[in-house]
C-alpha cells in the first residue's frame, strides 16, 4: 500500500486529476472487471489523500432492490449512481447493469457484503458519498 500511495502521489503530481476521482477498474467498467476487489484498502488510500471514502453504513436487515424491480425508488438508485459517475442509464429497472454497477460500488465502498442487491446500507452508504462529494465540490 506505500507504494501504491507513492505512485499514486506522483501521477497526481503530474496530471490534473482530482484525487477524489481515483477509482478501481470496477468501478470504471463494473461488468468486466472485478479488481482490485472488497478487500483492497480504499480507506487508507484516502487517509494518504488519494481517493474518496466514507465510512460505510453497518448490514443491517431491510427492505431492499434487486433484480427485476422496477419504479421510482429504482430510478432514484440509477440517478445517484451515474452522478457520482457510474455509467448507468436511469430506466428504472433493475436490470443486469444496475445489479453489475450496484456491485462494483458495494466492493468499493460497501465491502461487507458484495451481493449487488441494493439494501439499506448500500443506498445509506451511497447516500453519504452523495453528500461527501457536494461538500467537497
């Protein structure tokens, strides 16, 4: 992890690339990719200032989103993830692309259980990056 700060450090250096907007390749093609994965240390990339992190809300049992449903709550969901830069189509369905991006943000951001299920803590965590980011725009 050192080293991974050291170079991130010196490309951000060297680009004008925010540090908020280091990302995995999950995030940036979810339904390819996989790494680095719910075990990679975002929040310690973060506190070294490369990254955004917010402390993730616990699992807690809920009324959740999935696969096949489909309305306002859903399209809400798809609006959240593609403004923080998902590329995701607001439809209001919870297609295979939801359910792919849902997944890559739970790995990245959610990582204590990665299910692509939309739960309480998935949309509360979401919720709190949503405001992290309008604070630190």
């Amino acid at each position: 992890m050192r080293a991974l700060e050291t170079l991130c450090h010196e490309i951000l250096s060297r680009n004008p690339i925010p540090a908020r907007r280091v990302l995995g390749h999950s995030d940036v093609a979810p339904a390819r990719k996989a790494d680095p994965g719910e075990w990679f240390d975002w929040a310690r990339l973060a506190r070294a200032g490369v990254g955004l992190w917010v402390e993730p809300e616990p699992v807690i049992e809920g009324p959740v989103l999935a696969l096949g449903d489909r309305g306002d709550t859903v399209a809400e969901l798809q609006y959240m993830l593609a403004d923080y830069g998902y590329g995701l189509e607001v439809l209001g369905r919870y297609d295979e692309t939801t359910k792919a991006v849902v997944t890559a943000f739970q790995r990245h951001f959610r990582p204590q259980r990665v299910d692509g299920v939309a739960d309480v803590s998935t949309v509360a965590t979401l919720r709190r990056l949503a405001d992290a980011v309008k604070a630190g725009s």
